[in-house]
C-alpha cells in the first residue's frame, strides 16, 4: 500500500471517528500528494518532507507572531506527516554514514563537501534532513 493510500485511508477512518482535526489535515496532504502526482513528481517521500518543512517554519512564525493556537495546529499537521515517512536516522547512524562517504571521497576540506554530499544524497533519502546531513558533514571535514 503507497502512502498516498494509506493516507486516505486513514483520512476516512479519521472522518468516521468524528475526528474532524485530524481527517481534514489527512485530507489537505492527500491533496498536495495527488498534485505532486499530477505534476510528475511522484515523489510522495520527498513531497512529505517538503509540506512537513512548511508546517515547522509556520509553527515557528506563527509562535514568533503571538499567534499560538495557530502555530499548535501547524505543528500538529507536521507531526501528523512525520508519521508517515520512514523513519529519521539516529546520530550515530548518520555520523557512520558520512565517515564513509567521506573515505570512499578522500574529502579532506570542506571545498569537497559537495563530493559527499553527492555520496550521500541517495544513502539518506527521505531518513534524514538535508539540513542536518551538511552540518554532520560540516563537522566531520572541520573536525
């Protein structure tokens, strides 16, 4: 069963409980899926990460705003999609993985930290954040 599939499920389910919070939110990323799709993407990982990324920056500009009720309900909405991408790699898991990629590159500056990246890219897709995969790399070149 795709994601997309096991979202609408879970939608329905959600509208049947009289769960109205949760069945509207599944349904709004239901949404943003079948656009990807129509779009060609079909990247259904990659767009989650994507609207789960727009739910945090809002919850933070929302809070930072004043606005809190809002911002609880942008976290609620991203918390809901991490639910359903596959699961974030530990520290310990991501630090062993960039030494690697790191030895396979002989990088040694971070003038060559696209080198690793590059090695990477497809070794952590949709288990880590972009984010976070440069700044262990960073550490790891500067260390």
């Amino acid at each position: 069963m795709s994601v997309a599939e096991q979202i609408r499920d879970d939608a329905r389910a959600a509208l049947k409980d009289g769960d109205r919070k949760r069945s509207s939110a599944l349904r709004m990323i239901q949404d943003v899926l079948q656009q990807d799709a129509k779009l060609g993407d079909g990247d259904e990982v990659a767009a989650l990460q994507r609207e789960r990324k727009k739910r945090m920056e809002a919850a933070d500009a929302y809070a930072d705003a004043g606005r809190y009720e809002q911002a609880e309900d942008e976290r609620f909405e991203a918390e809901l999609i991490t639910a359903y991408l596959p699961e974030q790699l530990s520290d310990d898991e991501l630090n062993t993985l960039v030494a690697e990629a790191i030895a396979i590159t002989g990088a040694t500056e971070i003038k060559q930290m696209g080198q690793v990246m590059g090695l990477l890219k497809d070794k952590v897709a949709g288990r880590a954040d972009g984010k976070r995969v440069s700044t262990a790399v960073r550490e790891h070149l500067a260390s």
